[in-house]
C-alpha cells in the first residue's frame, strides 16, 4: 500500500512598512521595519499606515533628514504575502 503525502500549504497577505532611504554613501536601502526581531506586520494597509504616519511623522517635517547624508524617506506600506508549508 502505497502512502501519498499532500501538501498543505496557508498562504495569506498582510501589510509591512517599507524603510526606504536613498543617499550617495550607502545607495538606495529598502527593507521591511522590524520590531522585537520580528518584521511588524499588519492585517489592513489602513492600520499599516497609520502605525507609520504615529511613528515616523517627524521625517516630514525634518527636511535635514530627507537630504544628505541621510536621504530619509517616508515608510510606505506594502503588501507582504506569507505562505506556511
């Protein structure tokens, strides 16, 4: 008798906030915001946005870091797709 295994696989979609910094010594970084060593996710784009306009709202009024060395961007919120095997 033969056993056949099947995979069973949960794939679903949640919402990251995308660091973004653009400068001439380190070229242009984008990563996913990590928070306790895990990456801070979301269930809804809104939620995601709003985490990033509480938590990095000084970047748009800090034009000293949006310009070199720094090159700061806004975090923008972009869909993460999480798939479990």
């Amino acid at each position: 008798m033969e056993i056949f295994r099947t995979k069973i696989m949960n794939k679903t979609s949640l919402w990251g906030a995308l660091w973004r910094s653009d400068n001439m010594l380190d070229g242009k970084n984008r990563h996913l915001i990590y928070k306790d060593g895990l990456p801070h996710l979301f269930r809804t784009k809104k939620q995601c946005a709003a985490w990033i306009a509480q938590e990095f709202h000084y970047i748009r009024t800090r034009k000293d870091l949006r310009l070199e060395p720094h090159g700061w961007k806004m975090p923008i919120p972009i869909e993460v797709s999480i798939t479990i095997e």
